[in-house]
C-alpha cells in the first residue's frame, strides 16, 4: 500500500510540458536520429532530401486587393505564355515533320541502293555459273594455271561454282601453300 502510494505521488508530480517532453518530443527526437543516420548510411545527401519536403517555391503572403490586380494581369501572361508554347510546339512539329521526311528520303535511297546491289549480285552469280562452266570443260592443269593469276576472290567464286571433284584436282595442281590458303578461304566462305 505504501508503494502504490509513491507512485501515485511520483505520477502526479510530472508536469504537463513534462509528459510532453517525454511522450512526443524525445521519442520524435530519437526517430530522427534515426532516419537521418540512415539516410547518411545510404549516401544520401540529408540537405537534398529535406529540401524535397519544402514547397518550390517560396509564396508571400498578399492582400486581396493585390491579388485581384495579379490575377487580372497574370491572366493576360497567362494567355500570351500559352500562345507563345503553342507557337514554339508548332514549330517543334513542323521541324520535326521536316526532319521525317529527310529521312524517309534517305530510306528509299538505301533501299534503291540495295536493290541495284542485290541487282549486280545476282549478276556475279550468273557470270560466275557460266565461267565456272568453262572451267568444267578445261584441263585441271590449265584451270590451276589460270586460277593461281586470278584476283582472290574472283578464284573464290569460280572455285566454289566448280564441282568437287573438279575443284579437288585443281586445288592439287597448285603449290600446298597456294593450296591450303584456296582451301581456308573455302572454308570460311561456307
């Protein structure tokens, strides 16, 4: 009974600021701390965060009377703020617009293009079929002779129109190392 007692004095001894202090502020306090240690944890800038949570920009306080003499003035630049973004979107537009049709222009010139490329290919290639047929009909020895003058890459084509028997006894006519090269540039041409 006598400690029941005590603390029924020690209770009603605390103020109400005290209670306050006690109840909200250190525990706020200690929240605080809390968060902004973490924050600096995280690599935060505390400052910058804070500064998120302010209002833009800074409102002073006006009269009525000198807001109905804004309001009316901040309408007119209002209206001519919105006319000149109209005006500067369209012609952000119309360059943009421009801009397309550059390169639709650029695209039919590339497709153009690969088209005659694709033209000369197919060209090669008969080209190619019908001299690879010469070389069917000639000695392997004279074939070797020829190809071993060709450019490269003209030896490639014609070497892989050939038939393999043809190209294999062609490839022997030639020097090994003349060979082995013909024989990797086959290969990677597969």
């Amino acid at each position: 009974m006598k400690i029941e007692k005590q603390t029924e004095e020690v209770e009603e001894k605390y103020t109400f600021l005290q209670k306050l202090l006690y109840l909200f502020i250190i525990p706020l306090l200690f929240t605080l701390v809390i968060v902004l240690g973490y924050l600096t944890y995280e690599g935060k800038n505390v400052f910058e965060v804070a500064q998120s949570f302010l209002p833009a920009k800074e409102e002073v306080i006006i009269t009525e009377e000198e807001k109905e003499e804004e309001g009316s003035s901040s309408t007119k630049n209002d209206n001519t703020n919105s006319s000149q973004e109209i005006i500067l979107l369209e012609r952000q537009i119309s360059d943009k617009e421009r801009e397309i049709t550059k390169l639709v222009a650029s695209l039919e010139e590339a497709n153009s293009k690969i088209e005659d490329l694709e033209k000369q290919q197919q060209e090669i290639r008969s080209s190619t079929k019908e001299l690879a047929k010469l070389y069917e009909g000639m000695s392997t020895k004279k074939a070797a002779q020829i190809i071993i003058e060709l450019d490269e890459d003209m030896a490639l084509l014609i070497l892989n129109e050939l038939s393999t028997s043809k190209t294999s006894s062609i490839l022997g006519q030639l020097e090994p190392e003349q060979a082995a090269r013909f024989t990797e540039l086959l290969a990677d041409k597969e």
